[in-house]
C-alpha cells in the first residue's frame, strides 16, 4: 500500500502542533488538535487554509494499548463505517426511506469512548446515532431492521434511523430535536448520583447543537449538583451546512464550559487513542464526585449532514485531506507496524464484518413491517391506561 498521510503523520507525530491546556482542563497529557476549516475557498484565503489545518490522525511510535484493544477498536470502526456504507447505498436504492445521517469519519469518536467506561454506565446522543449503538453492542440486525422500518427493529420500527435505542445495552437513545438530549442527559446523571450507582451519562451533541439555551441550562445544573455526566461535543465543522466560523464568535467550542468552571478540553477525535484517554479522565473525575467534564471532540463526516445533502459548502481538497487521516488507517496502520495482528488476519475481519452487514440486510429485507395496532403499544407504561381511544 502506498504511503499515505497517516503513516508520514505516524513519523513525525511528535511535530505536530499542540494546543496549550485550558485553564480549567482536566489533568492529563496534552491533546494535539487542530481548528475546523473555515467555510471558505482555498483560493480565495490561502492563509486561512495554512492556519486550519485538518487534526491528524497518527499512529504512536509504540503501542499504547493492548492488541485486544486495538483489534477491537478496528473491529468496531470497520463495522460502523461498512454498515453505514451500506446503509447509504439502501436509501439511493430507496429501502430506507426517511431522514438518514451517516457518521462515517467519525468511529473513533464512539470508539476511544466506548472502551474508555463500563458497560453500566449510558449513552445519549443526537440522530446521527447508528454507530453508537454498534459500538455498544447492539445487533446490527435491529439496527438495520429499524432503518427500514420494520417490527424486528430495536425501536420496534417505530424510531427509524433518528431514533434508535436499546435498553439492553444502556443506550438511550438518538434524539431528533436539536440539543434536546442535553438536558436529558443530565437527568439521567442524576438518577444515576441519585440512585449511587458509581455510573456515568455520556451526552453526546454536534456542534450545532451548542447554540440552544437548554445546554446552558443543563451545563449550570450539572456543575451545581455536581452530576457524573461527560458532555461531548461532536464538532466536525458543519451545523448542517454552515461552519462553525459562521454561526459564532466562539469557535473553541470546549471553552463554553468555562463559563460555569467545568473542566474542559479539545480532542482530536481523528485519533482513538487521543479519544480513550480524555474520556477515561473525565470518567475518573465523574466517578470521585467532581462533577461534568466538557470534551469537544474535532472530527469530521466525509458524507453530507444527511443523505439529501449534496455538501457545496466545502471543497473537494479539504474532503480529501480529512480522508488521508482517516481514523480507521491509522488504527490499521498501529496494529501492522507493531506486529499486533498480520494482513491476512485484518483481512479476515473485514470479511467478516461484510458478512455481517449483508446478514443485516437480508433480515431487514424479510422482517416484517408494525401491525397498525403498534400504534398504541408503547404511549404509556401504564398498560392499561384508560384515557387510549380506539
């Protein structure tokens, strides 16, 4: 394979620029990151090009972690964006109907988090949400039967692609109202403080969803009560179609948690491993009672805000050099160069994930759609709930 910019990236990691800690940031090592792009062509502000740079994924001079952690990170990466893929050619063909948002160049946004907590501990997000769910351990078979709206789904055909859940695997939920799961998030929180169960609510939001009052409301009761919850920014540069740079003055999204003294930090989220280590200080300092952590997480989605989204707004070269840092290679490329695992046996999981993803369809494809009669299952937990009309 040729060389590509992750693996030049991987020989000189340690050039990298890195951004200073926030004054309030958690303790930990520092994070090397990068701003967003701005919405603009290269051409037309090449200085703001240079100053913009793309965070880059690299692999370190050394394994970090144990091969198990690496192959599972693959593993987990590789089915996300394969199913995901798939997932886009199904809507083209017209099988999933509806809205759909493709998280593919975000996995180790979900990734690093997932192997960072414990399997008690939950996860909320917005309705870009079919890869968090595989990453927890949901059956892509419900996950894909839900996308095509049929009863076998994990919300019973129900949700659809904005509104997957599964209880199972403490996962609750993709939200369709922007930052709505925010203050949800916290809730949950509480109950888990309330109830003293020593877990933790991973609030996940895009960067868009910073703007709604409901945030900073839920920020300013978190750090009051001091809630075991770790606010996670998804920023990958576009609020649907608009940058980042556009839609407010403050574009260093984690230093909105300053404003209420929560320990906070940017991420680059093109990086598993970078992803793991902030969330497990953030899970440390939640789990002693210290309260939120705000993480803003730079990373980026190669596909547009949804599947209608032809994304004009940026260049073909910026969507190329996101690409050539691509999270998955790096995490490839660290498990190859430290003899973690051979060619053949990546290989091999790819295969195997493909197969998955295919098995996935053919359920969706001979489930069965709801009953009409579904319409009144599932209102009220209640079961026998008077007021229901026929």
């Amino acid at each position: 394979m040729a060389e590509t910019k992750v693996q030049a990236t991987a020989k000189a990691s340690n050039s990298a620029k890195k951004t200073p800690a926030p004054k309030a940031a958690a303790k930990g090592k520092a994070v090397e990151t990068a701003e967003q792009p701005q919405n603009v062509k290269p051409a037309a502000n090449k200085a703001a090009k240079e100053a913009t740079d793309a965070p880059k994924a690299s692999s370190p001079a050394k394994a970090e972690y144990s091969k198990e952690t690496y192959l599972t990170w693959y593993e987990q990466m590789v089915l996300m964006r394969k199913f995901e893929e798939k997932a886009g050619q199904l809507y083209g063909q017209q099988k999933i109907k509806g809205f759909c948002h493709l998280y593919i160049g975000q996995e180790a946004c979900v990734a690093g988090t997932v192997s960072a907590l414990t399997k008690d501990d939950k996860h909320i997000t917005a309705y870009r949400d079919h890869a968090h769910p595989l990453a927890l351990g949901t059956s892509p078979n419900a996950v894909m039967a839900e996308l095509f709206a049929k009863a076998t789904g994990c919300s019973k055909g129900k949700g659809g692609s904005m509104h997957i859940f599964d209880k199972e695997v403490n996962f609750i939920g993709g939200h369709g109202i922007v930052g709505a799961q925010v203050p949800m998030g916290a809730g949950i929180a509480f109950a888990e403080k309330y109830n003293k169960t020593g877990n933790l609510c991973v609030c996940s939001m895009g960067d868009g969803a910073v703007r709604q009052g409901a945030l900073h409301e839920a920020f300013n009761m978190a750090m009051l009560w001091k809630l075991p919850v770790i606010f996670v920014i998804e920023n990958n540069g576009y609020a649907m179609g608009t940058s980042v740079q556009r839609t407010s003055n403050v574009t260093e999204l984690y230093t909105l948690g300053e404003s209420y003294d929560m320990p906070s930090e940017p991420v680059n989220a093109m990086n598993v491993e970078d992803v793991h280590e902030a969330v497990a200080r953030a899970a440390e300092r939640a789990r002693a009672g210290e309260g939120p952590t705000l993480l803003e997480f730079k990373t980026y989605r190669y596909k547009g805000h949804s599947m209608s989204d032809p994304a004009k707004y940026r260049t073909k070269d910026e969507l190329e050099d996101y690409r050539s840092r691509d999270s998955i290679e790096a995490v490839r490329h660290t498990i190859l160069t430290h003899n973690l695992a051979t060619e053949a046996e990546l290989e091999a999981i790819d295969e195997k994930i493909k197969a998955q993803v295919q098995e996935s369809v053919e359920f969706a494809e001979k489930s069965d759609y709801p009953t009409a009669d579904e319409l009144y299952h599932d209102v009220y937990v209640q079961q026998d709930y008077p007021y229901i009309r026929d």
